[in-house]
C-alpha cells in the first residue's frame, strides 16, 4: 500500500511538473506583500539593484527613497525635467541624459554629481539611451543618428563601437531606436519602445532576443532575468536557464514599477511597496 502511495504521488509531482511547463519553462507563481509607502506627488523613475526607488517631483528634484519608503538622498538641477532621460538600475551609479542640452551627468549613490560629458565636443549625433556599464567606470549610450552602441568612459571616448546592423541577422528587420539600456550580470539589455528585447554579452556580442510587446517602462533586468508586465502579470524570464516565473498582480494600482523582488505602485496619492 506504501508503494502504491508514493507511485501515485511521483506521477501527481509528474503530472503538475508538465502542466507548469511551456516549451520547456517552468513557471511558479509568487505572490506579492505589502512593504511601504512613498508619499510623493512625483512619478517613480525606477529601482535599482538593491531596491531603492527613484522618483522625479514636480519640481524637479530626483530622489532616492529605500525599499521601506525612507528618504535617502535628493538631486536638483536646472536642465532636469520629464523630458531627461534617467537610468537608475546601477545603485552605484545613475547617469542623465539632458537632450535639450546635449550634455550627461554622472551621479554616484548619493546623488552627487560624479562627472559631466558635454556631447557637443563629441560626434555623437542622436543619443536615445544611456546606462552604468557594471563597472562603475565607463556608460553605454545607443546613437540613433548612426545606429551604433558605444561603451564611452566619463570623458566621452568610446572604448567600444557596435554598428546595431550588424547584429540584426535573424531579427525583425527593426532598426528603431533603443529608448532604454541596462547593463547586468554580464549582459547588456537594449529594448526598444516596441517592447523588443535585443539581449547582447557585456562586449557588445549578440545573445538572443524576446519580442515582449509592452511598453519600456514595464520593463526591467536584473541578475540575468527580464522582468516586465504584461497585463496584470508580472514575469520574468531567466536568459540562461528560459525559466519563467508569474506574479499575479492582486492590487489597485494605476502605475506600476518593477525591480528585483520589488515593485513600486501608484494607489490613489501615494506610492505602495510591495515586495515578492
């Protein structure tokens, strides 16, 4: 009788190991739990690594809060407004873009300004997106007036160029702009506002691609895993394993921000952490 049991138990752990399968993926459902709250009448820009958030206010201040709602740091300057570009994934180093101005702050993990690249002494024609490169050292920028990636250090010379045609083969034949980079655990994530992932090593060398369809801003990466959501499921997928797992998003919210292990929604006037 004992063996019958554990038979009928291996074929049941069988059976619900297939079922949670799609071509090979295995999926696992977590749910969320509440963490905090950010009262800020500002928009959450990100999260980075370590799951601090990152909020641009009204009035043009960047601040930094930690995953409980804590503020920690804040950054002002003329030229920042909704239209600079802001890549905060690096909790080490978050890097602005000011197109209007042509110009790139460095910022280390207090917000302070660490270095500025003006573009205007460069040949750089059309940035679209800029990240940290993991190094701490040196950013990517995607130029859309060539269609070339650049690794540049903080004095703007390019250490290493990438002609984004060269890579295209056996993709969408897609050369819109990358809006957003991010750079983690040795691959660079270069995705496009079609929601289209182009998934390169950390030396510019072409991996693999996943066609998301949802917007850049509900999408992130972290620790060799895409994160993003897609209708009122968060999923990540794992580049090297093709695991996936859902989170069924069981809340209110009207805006949501995604990180590792972390998602930072808008309910009603204020801000809700919620953590999986």
């Amino acid at each position: 009788m004992m063996e019958m049991k554990q038979s009928w138990l291996v074929l049941w752990i069988s059976i619900m190991c297939f079922c949670l399968s799609s071509n090979g993926q295995t999926v696992d459902t977590i749910l969320l739990s509440y963490n905090g709250t950010i009262s800020s009448n500002g928009n959450c820009i990100g999260i980075d690594g370590v799951n601090n958030g990152y909020f641009l206010s009204k009035s043009n201040f960047l601040i930094k809060y930690d995953e409980t709602g804590k503020e920690l740091f804040n950054y002002n300057s003329l030229f920042l407004n909704s239209g600079t570009v802001i890549s905060c994934e690096n909790p080490f180093k978050t890097i602005l873009y000011f197109p209007d101005q042509g110009k790139i702050a460095v910022l280390d993990r207090r917000l302070s300004l660490n270095a500025e690249i003006d573009l205007n002494k460069t040949d750089y024609l059309n940035i679209s997106a800029v990240c940290a490169s993991q190094d701490n050292q040196n950013l990517w920028i995607f130029d859309d007036g060539n269609k070339f990636l650049y690794k540049i250090d903080q004095s703007g010379k390019a250490i290493i160029s990438i002609d984004i045609r060269s890579i295209q083969a056996g993709l969408k034949a897609n050369l819109n702009a990358f809006t957003k980079l991010i750079e983690s655990n040795d691959y660079l994530f270069c995705i496009r506002a079609s929601g289209e992932v182009v998934v390169l090593d950390n030396f510019g060398n072409y991996k693999t691609a996943f066609f998301l369809g949802c917007f850049p801003n509900e999408i992130e990466a972290f620790d060799g895993k895409i994160i993003y959501k897609k209708n009122n499921i968060i999923e990540a997928i794992d580049i090297k394993t093709r695991q996936k797992f859902a989170i069924p998003i069981d809340v209110n919210l009207t805006q949501i921000v995604l990180g590792k292990g972390i998602i930072i929604g808008k309910s009603i006037a204020e801000w809700k952490i919620f953590k999986f």
